[in-house]
C-alpha cells in the first residue's frame, strides 16, 4: 500500500519520536499514548513508524514534544517579500460606493 520510501520517512519519524519521549520528556510509552489519546498499542506503531496512524495523533505529538514547527515548515510554501506582497495586492478588494 505505501512505498518504500514513504515506509522509510515513517521509521525516521518513530525513531525521533521515541527519542524525544526518552532524552526530552523522560515518560513511558504508557504516559504518552495517555498524552497523545491513543491506545499503548497506537503509540508503539506510531514509534514503529506505522504510516496507517492518523496524522492528527502524530500533530498531537508533536505538539508535546515541541516539534510543532518542524511540521509546519515541512507543508510551508516560502515565499520572497515581493512575492508576498503581490499576493496580498491581488486579494485587496476595493469597496465602492453606492450612488
């Protein structure tokens, strides 16, 4: 069902995870599946790298983890200031009057 690939970024994403909750957070997988509101079994496929888990547990987690950020920047488009500023002149509308 998913590629190789996509199996390999989740494996990463499980092993940063648990290394977090280890080095950051000192808590047992059992605390933190109670933090995230997943099941014990939830949380170990989710540090196993499972991709079928909903990506709202792992925003969860990295909300309690303080990675929120890096998630962020990931489906970020940057943009130049020129570029943004283009962007905002063209959803400018202009209100007219009635006559």
């Amino acid at each position: 069902m998913f590629s190789d690939d996509i199996i390999d970024v989740c494996k990463q994403i499980g092993m940063s995870l648990q290394s977090l909750r280890v080095n950051r957070l000192n808590e047992t997988q059992e605390v933190m599946a109670d933090r995230v509101g997943v099941s014990r079994t939830t949380y170990i496929r989710m540090e196993k790298g499972d991709p079928s888990v909903k990506i709202g547990y792992w925003l969860e987690a990295a909300k309690i983890t303080r990675t929120t950020e890096q998630w962020h920047k990931l489906f970020s488009i940057e943009s130049s200031l020129f570029e943004q500023f283009d962007q905002q002149k063209k959803s400018r509308k202009r209100v007219r009057r009635s006559s």
